[in-house]
C-alpha cells in the first residue's frame, strides 16, 4: 500500500499539474485524494475498545451536533 502511495505521487501529481497548471484548486484536490491514502493505510480494521460509555455518547452527540453546524457556518460565510 505504502508503494502503491508512493508510486500514484510520483507519476498522478507531476500529470495532473501540468493538467490543471492554472487551477491549483483542483490541483490540491487532487493531492488531498492521495493524503487520504495514509490514514486508510494505517487503519488496523479494529474498533477502538478503550472508550467508556459516556465518552462514546459525548463524541457521538458532539460530531451529530459539530458536523451541521459547521457546514451551516461555512455556508453562511461564502454568502458574506
């Protein structure tokens, strides 16, 4: 994996620059789509046990919470 991630860097970035030379928007697009390799890289495929009930709880009402809000202030700004 960690090849296969090294190998899309060197040959995909140099293509898709001189692709998208005057858009460096769709340039880090396309850079941030092979930074996701590395976390999916280092996922062991096991849930974490070490959480307690009540933390679970927190952490799960807090992103049902943060995700919306968020994503309403990013709208609200790109208005302004």
């Amino acid at each position: 994996m960690l090849a296969a991630f090294i190998a899309a860097t060197i040959i995909i970035l140099p293509i898709t620059f001189l692709k998208y030379f005057d858009s460096f928007a769709a340039f880090s697009f396309n850079y941030g789509a092979l930074l996701a390799l590395i976390p999916i890289h280092l996922y062991s495929g096991k849930r974490d046990r070490s959480s307690t009930p009540l933390k679970k709880e927190i952490n799960r009402w807090f992103f049902y919470v943060y995700y919306p809000l968020h994503m309403m202030i990013i709208f609200i700004a790109q208005i302004q």
